[in-house]
C-alpha cells in the first residue's frame, strides 16, 4: 500500500471512534485500491486521494448517523469547544468554591459545604453550554466557517506530518487547566499577598513577601500566564506541531521561566522576618534560589529542544522526494 494513502487512512479514521476505526480503515484501504487499479504511479494515487475530499469530510460519511444540533459542517468542532471550555469552567468554578469556603467568616453546616460546590458547579456549566451554543448558532446562521480547512496536493501530502508531530489534546487540556487554576490562584494572591505565610498557633502568621512590593510583579505573572494559555489553546486547536506553533510555543516557555526568575531574584520582595525563622544568612537563602532557578531553565531548555526534535526532524525516508504537483 502506498504510504500517501496510508497516511490518508490514518488521518481519516482519527476523526472515528476508537471502535469504529479498524472496521473503516479495512473497508477505506480496499475501497482506494479497487479506485487507483493498476495505475499505482504517485501522481494517480494522489489525484485519486484528493477526488476522496479531505478526511475530516470522508470521516462524516462513515459515522452512520448525521448531527444536527448545530450543524452537521460544524457539529464536531462545537462538541469539541463545548467540551473544553466545560472541563476548564468546570475545574475553576470547583476551586473558586473551595476557596471561598475556606475564606468563609460564616459557619456552615456540612450540607452546605457540599451543596454550594454543587450549584456553582451546575450553573457554570449551564452558562457554558448556553453561551457556546448560542455562538456556533449565531455562527451557522451566518454560515461562518468555524475549521477553514484547505484541500489540495499540499495538504494531502502535508499528512506525512500526523504520525509524529500530533500534539495530544489531552496534554494540551492539561495545560490549560493547570494554567487557569494557576491564574486563579495568581488572582487570590493579588487580593491577598499575605496567604503564603508560616501560620503558628499562638502567634501572629508570618508572611514570605512583602506584600505592597509584591503586587505589581503579580499582574506581570497573570498577563504571562494568559498568553501561555492562548499558546496551548493554539495547540490544542491545531492537533499537531508547525514551525510556527512551535516558536509561539517556546517563546511563551521562555518568556514565563524568565519572568519567574526575575520575580524570585528581586530580593526586596521577601520579608526579613520571615527568612529569620530558618537557619542560615540572606547569601545562603540566594545561592538555593538561583540555583533552583538555573534548574528550571535548564529543564525549560530541555523541553523545548524536545518540542523542536519533534518539529523539524526528518521522520520518513521520501521527505526529500520531490514537491506535490499542484
């Protein structure tokens, strides 16, 4: 089998169910070869390929069933929003309970400890679902086309990518949840520099930062963290690495670790008696935070040459072949 269409199965049944995919790529392999025949010459395959239509649009017609709660030319990529934007609505509204639950100054009862969560949780996700809906509504109503998906020889052939430079959504959703909850928790901070403390029983808590002095560099920190959750949105909404994804994608890394480096070194920001409660001199406590900094960046480092192995390796031997014909 050609390795074109092998590349144009897989990403055709990627958009399936996982238990509709061995059924559909069988029946897909056999269905392209009866087309190409004894014509097996690169350019025949690929015209046949792209007679086909791009895989997103094939994938629809083994489904079995049509979708139309929004649209059957939109109906996957608003499941796709609604899912997201539900899991991080989700997670942060949890947080935001808890949070205040714990900041309370009113006793409850434990009923209402678990009830609040409950209803903050319920009505987030209604708004979510309504105001997606309503948007991808508005968006089929005015026939806006919400995916912009080209094809053509160059995206035919651009498939080659998929096997290796797939970004996974999860990892991508794990990212942005993890910097929503960050983000919030930079918000509470910004309300109340004086939580990160030492609280003792029988005396007054004892703050890590100063909290005046502090509270600038915060907004600096949130604006860090908005444009890192844009980046991995990208991601997730790319489903796999470009050059240009991943420029954005390491600028972003970079940007964050530094900001945080310059944040931690400012040593005016610690407060002196915090730092009196453990042994050892002002020098000491720099040495461990620039150390741990070096530490950090050396691991960002690391992840990004990773990310760019992944991005402009050489992965399959006819990468070299000549240029689709267009």
């Amino acid at each position: 089998m050609s390795d074109l269409i092998g590349r144009y199965v897989a990403e055709t049944v990627r958009h399936l169910s996982a238990s509709e995919r061995i059924d559909v790529s069988r029946e897909l392999e056999a269905n392209i070869q009866d087309m190409v025949g004894e014509d097996g010459s690169e350019e025949h395959i690929e015209q046949v390929l792209l007679d086909l239509g791009s895989p997103s649009d094939l994938a629809k017609q083994y489904r079995g069933k049509a979708r139309y709660l929004i649209g059957p030319d939109t109906f996957d990529f608003y499941w796709m929003v609604l899912k997201l934007v539900s899991l991080v609505v989700g997670i942060v509204t949890v947080v935001i309970s808890l949070i205040s639950l714990f900041f309370s100054a009113t006793p409850m009862n434990l009923g209402t400890m678990i009830a609040k969560p409950i209803g903050s949780l319920f009505s987030a996700l209604a708004s979510a679902f309504l105001w997606v809906t309503i948007s991808f509504a508005i968006m089929d109503h005015y026939q806006v086309n919400a995916t912009s998906e080209r094809w053509d020889a160059k995206a035919l052939h651009s498939l080659e990518e998929a096997p290796t430079r797939i970004i996974k959504k999860s990892d991508s959703i794990a990212d942005m949840v993890g910097l929503s909850v960050f983000f919030l928790l930079l918000a509470v901070l910004l309300s109340k520099p004086e939580l990160i403390a030492i609280y003792r029983k029988d005396a007054a808590a004892v703050p890590l930062f100063v909290g005046s002095a502090l509270q600038p560099f915060i907004i600096g920190w949130m604006a860090a963290t908005i444009l890192s959750f844009i980046v991995s949105a990208l991601k997730w909404f790319k489903g796999r690495w470009t050059p240009t994804l991943f420029v954005l994608s390491a600028s972003a890394d970079l940007l964050g670790i530094v900001y945080f480096i310059f944040v931690v070194t400012r040593w005016q920001l610690y407060n002196p008696a915090f730092l009196t409660l453990f042994p050892g001199s002002m020098t000491r406590w720099q040495i461990i935070i620039k150390a741990a900094s070096v530490v950090l960046l050396i691991l960002t480092l690391i992840g990004n040459g990773d990310d760019a192995y992944t991005v402009f390796r050489k992965t399959r031997p006819d990468e070299a072949a000549p240029a689709p014909r267009r």
